[in-house]
C-alpha cells in the first residue's frame, strides 16, 4: 500500500489530510504533530495579549482528523530525502512514498543582537501563553517594585502579528488595570520598525487608518529606527533606548528549522516550489504552507506566506498525489490571493479583499471573526464552529 505521510496539522496539513481522505486511494495516512492538539496560528496574538482564551483556539487531535486518517505524537526532526525516511524524537523512523512537510514556522530574530534572549515571540500555543503570563506576572509586580518599566511593553518590528497584538493589548490593558489596580495613564506600549512603511500589500490609505487606530488605542509606532540591540530591560535604536520589562519579538519569521536540518537548499528554511507544489529535487516531496515560497506569476517576489496560502496548498499537493495514485495528470498550483484582513482588537481591523475593496473598522473586524469561523468549519465540523467560534460581531 503507498504510504503517504503529513508532517504538522497546521492549517496546510489539515487541508491535506482531508482532501487526501476524501478520494478512497489505496493508501495510507498519517500525519505526525508534535502537540495532541491543532490551533488557529491567526488568533495567536489574542491569546499572547491576553484578550483571546487559549483553550478557545485549540483542537484536539486526532479527534479533529477525518475517519482513516492515522496520527502520531512525535516531534519531527529530520527528513532524509533518499532514504524517503523521516527521523522523529522518542519515536522510530517512518518511511514514505508520499511526504508532504506542513511544518510551519519559527520565530526570526535577524541577529539583533539580544533579541533571541530576551525577545518573547508568538509562534506557537506555547510562546502565546508564555507571553500572557509574563505580561500579566510584570504589570502585578509595579504594586510592589514601582518600576515604570513593569507597565511598559515594547514590541520589536511591526509585521502582520505585531499589529494584532498591538491592538488586542491595547485593548487588555484597563483589564489588566482594573484587575491589579494599576495606573492605566502610565502603562505604555512602543512598536519599533526599521523600515519607514508598514504593510506594503495595503494602500497608504489603509496603512494611515492602521496607523490611527493604533495611535488612538495608545500604541506608539516608531517607524525608521533599526534595532541594534535587546537587553532583559530595554530596546536600543541608535541613539534612542526603549525601556521595558516587557520584550515581544516580532521582527519576522521564518520556516521550520527542519528544513535547513535535513540539508534542503532553502532560503530562511523555506522552499521555492515547482508548480505542482513539488520540490525540483523530488516530485514525492511536497512544501506546503509556511515551509514554502510560492513565487508571484510575473513578479519577482513571492505571495505572503498566510493561512488562505497555506489551506490551498494544502489542498494542491493532495490533490496531485491523488492525480498519480489515480493514473491521472497533475495540476499547476494557481493561486487566487482573495485578500488580507488585519484585526486591530475586538471590534476593528483593516481589510484589502477581492481585488481592491478596502474594509476599515468594525466590517473588518466581522470579516476577521468570519474568516475565523470558515477556518475552523474547514478543520472540524459545524461542532467545532459552535464551541470554539466566534460570535462576537453579534454582541455589538
Ligand atoms: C501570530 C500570527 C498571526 C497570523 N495571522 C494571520 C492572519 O490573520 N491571517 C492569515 O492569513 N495568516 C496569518 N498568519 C500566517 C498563517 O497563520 C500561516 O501562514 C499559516 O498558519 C501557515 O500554515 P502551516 O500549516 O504552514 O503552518 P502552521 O499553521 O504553523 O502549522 C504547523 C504545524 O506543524 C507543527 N510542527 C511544527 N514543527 C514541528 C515538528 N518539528 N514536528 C512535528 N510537528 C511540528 C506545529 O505544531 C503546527 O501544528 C499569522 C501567523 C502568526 C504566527
């Protein structure tokens, strides 16, 4: 029987491992997660701010796999390309006729010197709810240390995660002054940039409204201020220091260090694929989602690694896998880009969709908690949308 085998039941995996057990192949299924659980990687920065539960953006696994489908517990370490073999911790090897890599991503600190040490990222369940935690442990600690710095929170690089923190934080902290009885008027939150434009994807517009409504919400972005180093208390930028106890590290990411790991040529462990979402090396070996660089027809860059990419590719490299188990021809990955929205807090965000609408405030923000429900109704079941949805936009 040929043995496919999905790596991470991220939102690319998942993807796969339905659209693969839909199409009765004599095959079998496993995909391999390190955690018992999948969680929604676009709702992270709620949880890491403190607005979002975390139980709320989990699923369990393999409860959230269609029937057939086998799963294993096991953290991924290597793929060896010959061999078709795939090295897991605590677990024997695992060979393969198929193998798609949904591993996603790791945290990028740029070598900014400091930053990996003392920068708390939002990569994962794990990450998120540290960085909650620390928030909540530093901003209780002022009642009795009365260092500003406790209250203070810098944010280090403004890409997509850093702004849905900014705005979700903004909103948490009179929670977290009501709660600890601290001065509201003295906590503050500094998002420092080195490039002088945000969100290139989005018009000057859209980009100004962001900018606004993080202004108003009482985050300060500094834009054009390259970070030269991070302390435990502070940020430097030439000659500016931003004091803080509090250091979220959002300068970028990149793909799983398993890629590097197994000795694929990559550039920031990720993988230019060819259009069937194959890699030139090996067309069984499929790079989905994160792990992957979808190059732009006509361009020369890539399209946004995002969850809308990564579900569709999901969706390509099962499919082509079915095409050859089924005598049939494989198709080119073409992906239509429906679009982007940022949510900014609970009740507002930014949205480019379909070509050039623009969305801003509380349409936006439905349309997020939308896309959310959609995301999770394709991971699960109408259950699933009923216990861990959002219904938000109803309350308003
Ligand atoms: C904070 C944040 C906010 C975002 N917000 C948005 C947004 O609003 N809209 C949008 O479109 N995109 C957003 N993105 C991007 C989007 O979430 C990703 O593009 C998408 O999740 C990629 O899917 P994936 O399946 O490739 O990876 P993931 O969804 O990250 O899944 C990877 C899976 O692999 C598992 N895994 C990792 N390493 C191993 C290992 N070694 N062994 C076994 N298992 C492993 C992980 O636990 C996880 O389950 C955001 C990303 C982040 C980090």
């Amino acid at each position: 029987m040929t043995e496919i085998l999905i790596l991470g039941a991220g939102i690319a995996g998942i993807r796969a491992a339905k659209v693969l057990a839909k199409q009765n192949l004599d095959a079998t299924i496993t995909v391999v997660n390190q955690n018992d659980y999948h969680y929604e990687t676009t709702s992270l920065a709620g949880v890491a701010a403190g607005t979002a539960k975390v139980e709320q953006i989990m699923l369990p696994l393999p409860a959230s796999l269609p029937k057939g489908v086998q799963f294993i517990k096991a953290t991924v370490t290597k793929i060896n390309r010959e061999a078709h073999t795939v090295e897991l911790e605590d677990h024997a090897d695992l060979h393969f006729d198929y193998l798609i890599v949904a591993l996603g991503i790791k945290s990028e600190d740029y070598g900014i010197k400091g930053a990996k040490e003392f920068g708390m990222p939002i990569v994962s369940v794990d990450t998120a709810v540290a960085l909650k935690d620390h928030i909540e442990k530093t901003m209780a600690n002022y009642n009795t240390s009365k260092d500003p710095n406790d209250l203070h929170v810098v944010v280090c690089g403004a890409w997509w995660s850093a702004f849905e923190f900014l705005g979700e934080l903004a909103e948490h902290l009179p929670v977290l002054a009501k709660k600890y009885n601290l001065p509201l008027d003295q906590m503050k939150i500094d998002c420092i940039e080195a490039k002088d434009k945000i969100l290139p994807m989005y018009s000057d517009k859209l980009t100004g409204y962001i900018k606004a409504t993080l202004k108003k919400k009482g985050a300060n972005l500094h834009l054009g201020m390259s970070i030269d180093e991070v302390k435990a208390d502070r940020v430097i930028s030439g000659d500016k220091v931003f004091m803080a106890n509090t250091i979220v590290l959002t300068t970028g990411l990149s793909g799983s260090q398993v890629i590097s790991d197994s000795g694929f040529e990559n550039r920031r462990n990720r993988m230019v694929v060819q259009s069937d979402v194959s890699i030139k090396e090996d067309k069984n070996i499929f790079m989905v989602g994160d792990v992957a660089t979808v190059m732009q027809p006509g361009k020369s860059w890539p399209f946004a690694n995002t969850g809308q990419l990564a579900m569709e590719m999901g969706t390509a490299a099962a499919k082509n896998i079915a095409a050859d188990l089924t005598g049939n021809q494989r198709l080119d990955f073409e992906f239509k880009d429906l679009g982007s929205v940022l949510g900014l807090g609970k009740r507002t965000g930014a949205a480019a969709v379909f070509g050039n609408i623009e969305l801003r405030g509380y349409p936006a923000s439905v349309m997020k908690v939308l896309i959310y429900d959609r995301s999770l109704l394709e991971e699960g079941t109408v259950s699933t949308v009923m216990k861990h949805g959002r219904f938000n936009f109803l309350r308003i």
